[in-house]
C-alpha cells in the first residue's frame, strides 16, 4: 500500500513538471486544422507536417544554421569555463588562493541580473567586431558558465584526499602535473556533470543571443521565435512546438547518454586505487 501510494505521488509529480513538455510535443504533431477544434492533449489525427516545414523550408529561416549556431556556442561557452575553472578550482581548494575573495565574487556574479551588462557588453563587442559572431557569443557564454564551474570543481577537488597530491609530489610531480595527471582523472564525473550543466545554461541562453546576434550567429533559443509567425498568418502554434520540441533534443539527449557518468561517485578513483 505504502509503495502504491509512493508511485502515485512520484507519477502526479513527474506529470506535473513535465506537463509543459507533454503539451508541446502532442501540440507539435496536430494539424492546424486540429488545433482549432481540439485543444487538448488527445491526437485524432497525428502528422509530421510541423517538422517536414521546420526541417524543409529553409529559405527564410534555416534551422540548421540556429542548431550550429547554439552547438558550437555551447561547447565553446562551457568547455573555456572548464579550463579557467580547473586551475583556478585548484588553487583555491589546495592553497587556499583567492578563497575569500575571489570565490565569493565569482558566486555572487551569478546573483547580477545579466541585463545590467547589456549596454557595456554592447558597446565593447561592437569596438572589438565581435557582433553576430559565434566567438563572441561563446565568450559572453563562459562568463555565464563560470560561476557554477567553479563551484562544482573546488568542491569536488575539496572531496579528493591531499595524500593524492602529496604522492605525486614525492614522485616528481609539479602542481600543475599533479593537478593534470591525478586530480583530473579523479574528478572527472565532476568535470562531466560541469560540462553537461554548463550546456544547457548555455543552449538556453536567450538574452545575448537575442542582443549580440543578428544574421549570421543566431543560436536556437532566437531563431526558434522566428516561427511563431513564419507565415505571417498569426502564431502558428504547431510550428512553434516542432521547433521547440526540436531545440530541447540536443541538451536532452547530452543528459540521457552522460546520465551514468553524472551519478558516479567523484572520489571512486581514489578509493580504489
């Protein structure tokens, strides 16, 4: 009895927070003509029309472009953070350098609404000919993924025992060696859960890609408003949720296939050993 009750609460909540996402792909394989008369989450009639016209007709808005766009960005925005982070992670869990400055900074940079640097940000990019490009873009990104990578990295290296270090050390080892050959190794389901988190805030990055990207450098939260109205016939409901349902696949399927490394333990390497 108590199991049932368990699954029925876990299936309310699992419903609850994913209703959103249930609405948007049943919405995406209806027919515009279904959606006038049926609105709720039952299909009478499903088709692929929705994503044929997203997928096909790229002669306005090219989805692949926006794809590109957001992939490179993301991988470039999070895996700079990574390596900034690294170094700076260990030298604040293993010396103690810039623990009560630094850190704190960088964690309440996260706490500043991004919308105070839109003016600045704007003004430099347009001097520096960084405007509507992917590096610029994936640059604005590592600033917004630095925070949490740096977080989750001296946190993880604080959870490696110093004898690791103290051994490589005896064997030769500089800091920087130590911090390559060993941690690294150690924390890598720490490195992958930074990766993997870094992403998705950079995938779903809507505010600078809207500001600093106009043509050529559009990423997928932007380009995906575009066909809201791509016809120009009023919202286009079914459109709009095959681009959305389209747009939350990569970062989707990144966590489904690292979902093994995420849960595995950030120490099991040197317990092991």
């Amino acid at each position: 009895m108590i199991n049932a009750l368990r699954w029925i609460v876990f299936a309310i909540a699992a419903l609850a927070m994913n209703f959103p996402i249930i609405v948007t792909l049943v919405t995406s394989f209806k027919s515009a003509r279904e959606l006038s008369s049926n609105a709720g989450l039952w299909i009478n009639q499903p088709t692929l029309a929705n994503y044929a016209r997203v997928l096909t007709q790229t002669d306005r808005f090219n989805i692949y472009s926006y794809l590109l766009n957001s992939t490179i960005a993301a991988v470039l925005g999070t895996g700079l953070a990574i390596l900034l982070c690294l170094p700076a992670a260990y030298a604040i869990a293993r010396s103690d350098v810039g623990r009560r400055v630094m850190l704190p900074l960088v964690i309440n940079l996260r706490a500043v609404p991004l919308i105070i640097f839109a003016i600045p940000l704007y003004m430099m990019y347009q001097w520096l000919g960084l405007l509507d490009t992917q590096i610029g873009l994936g640059l604005i990104l590592t600033i917004v993924n630095i925070p949490l990578a740096l977080v989750m990295l001296v946190n993880a290296i604080n959870d490696v025992p110093l004898e690791l270090d103290e051994a490589a050390r005896i064997d030769g080892a500089s800091s920087f060696q130590a911090m390559v050959r060993v941690i690294t190794p150690v924390i890598r389901p720490a490195l992958i859960t930074a990766f993997i988190f870094g992403f998705i805030t950079a995938w779903n990055e809507f505010l600078f890609g809207l500001m600093l990207t106009t043509n050529k450098a559009v990423p997928m939260t932007v380009g995906a408003s575009f066909f809201f109205a791509a016809s120009g016939g009023g919202v286009q409901w079914g459109v709009a949720s095959a681009v959305m349902a389209l747009g939350a696949l990569p970062p989707a399927l990144l966590g489904l296939l690292m979902y093994r490394q995420i849960s595995g333990s950030m120490t099991a390497g040197a317990v092991k050993g």
